[in-house]
C-alpha cells in the first residue's frame, strides 16, 4: 500500500478555483451562456421550421451531387426517414442543433489554434499535452465544471461538447499544414508570396482534406458526447438513450440508438464525400 501520509489531494483547490470562477466571473459566464442559447435556439428553430420531408429531399439532392450513385443517394434520406417513423424527428432535430452548434465553436476556436501552432514550435509543444490531456480525460468528466459554471440545461452541454470535440481538429489542422510540400512554399517565396498569401492561397488550401478529416471526427465526436450531456439536461437523443436505461426499456433505447447511429452515418458520410472534393495531387502534398 503506498503510504498515507504521502498522500496530497489537488480536488479541494480545484473545486475552490471553480467554485471562485463562478463568484468572480458570475455575470461574464452568464452573457457567455445567453449568448450560446439564443444561438442554439435559432439553430434550432430552424431545424424543426423546415418540414420532415424538406430535409429527406435536401439530404437525398446533396448525396446525389457528392456520389452520383442511386443506392448511395436513395439510402440517406431512408435512413432519415426512419427517425421519423420512430417518432424521434423532433428530439432528434434538438441533438442536431446542439451538435451543429458545439461543431461551429469547435471550429472557431480549433482552425485558428491548429494554424497557430503549425506557425510556432514553442506553441505547438506547450499545447500537445493539453490536447493530449483533453483526449484521455474521461468525457463524464467534462460535465463537473459545464455544470458547475453554467448549471442545468443546453448550454453546459455545448461546452462540455466543445471541450471534447475540440481536440481532432485543432490536431488535423496543425497536421495538414505541417505536411505541405516544401518544394511548393519555396516556390510561392520565388514569386514573392507574403506569409498571409502563403497560408491564405498556399498552405491552408492544400491542407484542407486534412482539415475536413479532422471536422468529420470533431463532429462525430460531438454527437457522442450529445448522450452523456444529456445527464446535465441537454435532452435530445440522448435523453431517450438515459430514459430508456434507467427504465430498462430494451425497445426504446434500440430506436433512440438507432436514431443516433442513423444521424452519425448521414454526417459521416456527407463530410467525407466534402472532403474528398479537396483532394489534391499527392505530389503537391508531399
């Protein structure tokens, strides 16, 4: 056994740094967390204003300009279909809207974060064990401080989402720059690019199917987390999911599940085939 009187407990001065951020920083958390509901509220206010079969025929028409394939433009809007047939439309429009919104802070915060870090190597090492922490922490665990600094509801469910989601991108985006073509940077030098041109028309362009795959795995990341946030009151989905365990209610987390699984495979699906439109030459890459 290791000896007790060694132990040291660092629990007892983060709760007091939290619980000092939420007296200090009260009204700042509060315009932040006002901010984030009327943001989320119009999102998804227009979610459930277009009608079930408007996003069936929208989801259908963006599958056929990305595949061009008949089963791989008709299975989407099935599958979409079929929330609906399990009456789960509008709860499934309200995960949506959380994750679309935790998505677009994701990104926000992440882009610019990853192309600061591909800039400097010092940035870049002072936030690897950050995002390495963030990655490994178990998500339940982003819960605690979304709730204690925004209490109950949707808004601790965005930010514990962001928190979590965050990572893959910020990763994919320094990744994606860092391996652009040397050969092509010294030749946008010879004719006098300056460092905005170079990232603007150089760097970032040729990074950008590295980047969307790093968007497809912060959003699918996020739609995970949705369900566990729904322990703080974020509903949607992932409260179907809690209600039916609690109730052991096998059929009714089956469709909840199934829902999720079905909104994963239509996101998966839609941003890979995004991305793929970046390709670039793999001698322009390497």
């Amino acid at each position: 056994m290791f000896p007790e009187q060694w132990h040291y407990h660092v629990a007892p001065h983060i709760s007091a740094f939290v619980k000092w951020l939420v007296l200090a920083w009260g009204p700042f958390f509060e315009a932040i967390s006002n901010m984030v509901l009327v943001m989320l509220l119009q999102v998804e206010g227009f979610l459930k204003w277009v009608p079930w079969w408007g996003w069936i025929i929208i989801i259908t028409f963006i599958a056929w300009r990305q595949t061009g394939n008949l089963v791989k433009t008709l299975l989407p809007g099935i599958l979409i279909f079929t929330i609906g047939f399990f009456g789960l439309w509008e709860v499934a429009m309200e995960t949506l809207g959380i994750v679309f919104v935790a998505v677009f802070i994701s990104l926000v915060v992440g882009i610019p974060m990853g192309i600061a870090m591909s800039s400097s190597d010092r940035f870049n090492a002072i936030n690897t064990p950050l995002l390495d922490a963030m990655q490994t922490m178990p998500s339940l665990v982003y819960l605690i401080p979304a709730l204690m600094l925004f209490g109950l509801g949707k808004v601790p469910g965005v930010f514990a989402t962001v928190i979590y989601s965050l990572p893959p991108v910020v990763r994919l985006t320094n990744l994606g720059i860092r391996q652009v073509s040397q050969e092509v940077q010294e030749a946008a030098l010879v004719f006098g690019a300056s460092k905005w041109q170079m990232m603007k028309e150089v760097r970032f362009p040729l990074a950008m199917p590295t980047i969307m795959a790093g968007i497809n795995q912060t959003t699918m990341l996020a739609l995970s987390m949705v369900v566990i946030a729904s322990m703080i009151g974020a509903g949607g989905l992932g409260e179907e999911v809690l209600k039916a365990t609690n109730r052991v209610d096998v059929g009714k987390g089956f469709e909840a599940g199934w829902a999720i699984v079905v909104l994963a495979i239509v996101i998966d699906r839609i941003t890979q085939a995004a991305a793929k439109r970046w390709d670039t030459p793999s001698e322009m890459k390497n």
